[in-house]
C-alpha cells in the first residue's frame, strides 16, 4: 500500500490501480447483479462470504489501522478505491460501517481506551469481528448523542437506524457518560430489523437494557465527529463507484439498443443527456478525490473537502441513477435488471451522514458565507 503522499495529487497511482484491479477481479467472482438480487430478496441480504474474502484473505477491513495494530497501514485514499469498487457492485458488506465508521471511533480512542481500544482495533483490521457505531445512519457530525444513558457501567436506551446492526460483533455506543463498547451477543442486547429502502444496507433500532459496557473514552464526541467525518468524506467515493457503474452501463446499453435501424445511443438528444452525465460524473471524482486526499493527509481543509464532496456527490448520484432508469427504457423498470438496486443506494446513500442541504450550510458556515 501507498504511504502518505507528500503533496495532493488527486489521480490515482500505480499501487491504487493495482488495488482497484484487485478488488474488482474479486467483486466480479463473487458479486454478480444476479446473486446481490437474490439476497437482497432474502432473510439474509449481507454477503458473509465476500466480506470474509474483502477483510480476512485481502486484509481491506484494516487499511485505516497501523501496522503495529494489526492492520495495513495504508491511507483512506486506498479505502476511496475500495469504496469505490464497492459502490460499482452495491455489495452487501459493512465495509463502511466496520472499516471506516467504527475503525475511525477507535482510532480517535487509541492509546486513552487502553487494551479495549487496541483489542477491538486489531479484531476489526483482521476481519474477526464487525464493528457499528451505534448511532443513526442520518447522523452528521457534531450532533450530540443522548438515546443511550449509561448507570454503573450499564447501558439503557433504544437507537433507530443503525447500519449494517444485524451482522455487528460490537457496538460503540456513544452516551454523555462516554463512549462504550458493547458486545452484540451480551444479555441486554436486541436488535430489532427495520424497513429499509436500501436492502444492500440494512437499517436495524439497537436496544439496550442494562447492557454491560467496556469504556473507550470518557469524551465520546471528538471519536464520533471524527468517525462520522471520515464517513462522509469517504461515502462520496462510493457514490461516485455507484454513478459511473450507472454512466458506463446506459452508454453500453444505449449502443446496443436498436430504434428506426440506428442506436438510440447516436439520436443527438440522447449524447446531450449522456455528455451530461459525463461531465458531473468526472466532477464527482474530483471532489471525491479531494476529500480523501485531505483525509489522507490530515489537511488543514478537510471539513471543507468533506462538505464540498457530500453536497455535490449526493444529488449527482440521485440524477445519474434517474436519467439511467430512464434511458434503459422497460428493461430499467424490471425486477431482474439491477438498476433499481443501485438507484435506492443512491437515494439512501444521499440522506446519509447528513443531506446535501446540511452539508451546504456547514460549507457556508465553514468559509464565512451565512445566510443574510
């Protein structure tokens, strides 16, 4: 993996490619549109066996974690990458929750949750357990987290909208006592499945009744404001896999689909769509670059990187996904044709981690342009 770059430079380098190359050889054996279909129609839409293949053979869960704990010690440009491909196949895995959102709280916790912290770091970098922060998916950072109250090193309270909950091995709770750790099989502990729009990614209300807790730290905001950061910054970079798998599949369709003797791909209307399309989607990747880049970094801007990226990537993704369905024409509106999946990860991916409105007026906030 590649170490830290020693200047922004948003195109992707040679190691980047060879892990693109890696991880999409992988998602193209195992992640077909037909078997994500299936599962997604099932009891059981999580992908365990490629999630054993993404974090235990190709060693992904562990790219955010050091070395010395057990992990890559790669940077989150490397995980924009895998994201990315992920986002192409709308896989089923809780790559973001476990690998990014809750490897980043316990990060945030290293060396001030002791043993605890370094424990589940190395568990979460192997593979050997999965880890969600156990707040909403709609979360942004900086909102305060009171669901959950905590009395003698036991936990109370009931989350909704927790990602990916339903294969978790660990939960981080945040409550005003700190932040803690709370085994997913431990007496207390309920799970309770929810609707979600997204079936590739769950939604699952965590309750907790006198649930043991193990403190990670007695300040549980900056391990979530960062976990919650790095979460949206890199969530564009899966939006921008999801847009151009979309961008790339309708110009393949659109050759191929005859009308009046021609491709409907060469009717001058259908290019100006479609030239479009293109245009934001390389603008996606810019900004989706840049936010990685300035969390690889630790850049000075990378607030405003995450923002920039959270209120351009979301709705690109929602149009690319719309134009998409209806460029396919009927064969878009079907069951069997996976379009569908990636327009509801699109819609659910863009009230994720905060609106694009409510990244827009933290931008706004961030460069000193309030709202007269």
């Amino acid at each position: 993996m590649s170490a830290q770059h020693a200047q922004s430079d948003l195109l992707y380098s040679e190691d980047e490619e060879a892990l693109r190359a890696a991880v999409r050889d992988l998602l193209a054996d195992h992640c077909d549109a037909a078997s994500v279909l299936a599962r997604v129609e099932s009891d059981t839409p999580h992908d365990r066996e490629l999630w054993k293949h993404l974090a235990e053979n190709m060693g992904l869960a562990g790219l955010l974690v050091p070395e010395e704990r057990g992990g890559q010690g790669a940077t989150h440009r490397e995980v924009a990458v895998v994201l990315e491909e992920l986002g192409r196949s709308v896989a089923p895995v809780p790559y973001l929750t476990s690998a990014v959102i809750a490897t980043e709280a316990l990060l945030a916790c290293d060396g001030e949750g002791g043993e605890e912290a370094a424990t589940l770091l190395s568990e979460l970098a192997s593979g050997r357990a999965i880890g969600a922060l156990a707040v909403p998916l709609s979360a942004t950072a900086g909102r305060e987290f009171k669901d959950v109250r905590e009395a003698g090193g036991t936990l109370t309270g009931r989350v909704t909208g927790v990602a990916d909950a339903a294969v978790a091995d660990v939960f981080l709770v945040p409550t005003p006592s700190g932040l803690f750790a709370v085994d997913a099989a431990a007496d207390g502990v309920t799970v309770e499945p929810q609707t979600s729009f997204d079936r590739t990614r769950p939604l699952a209300a965590v309750r907790l009744a006198g649930a043991a807790g193990r403190l990670l730290t007695g300040t549980a905001a900056p391990a979530v404001r960062r976990a919650l950061r790095a979460g949206a910054g890199l969530l564009a970079s899966e939006q921008l896999g999801v847009a151009d798998w979309l961008l790339t599949e309708t110009v393949r369709y659109t050759r191929e689909r005859h009308q009046f003797n021609r491709p409907v791909g060469s009717f001058q209307a259908l290019k100006h769509r479609l030239a479009q399309l293109w245009l934001e989607v390389v603008r996606v990747r810019a900004t989706a670059r840049n936010a990685a880049d300035a969390l690889a970094t630790g850049s000075d801007d990378i607030d405003v990187a995450v923002a920039v990226a959270q209120a351009y990537t979301a709705p690109v993704a929602v149009h690319v996904a719309e134009e998409a369905l209806q460029l396919h024409g009927g064969i878009g509106m079907t069951w069997e044709h996976p379009i569908h999946l990636y327009l509801k990860r699109a819609k659910a991916d863009s009230i994720a981690l905060g609106t694009a409105g409510r990244h827009r007026e933290e931008l706004a906030e961030l460069v000193d342009l309030r709202a007269p």
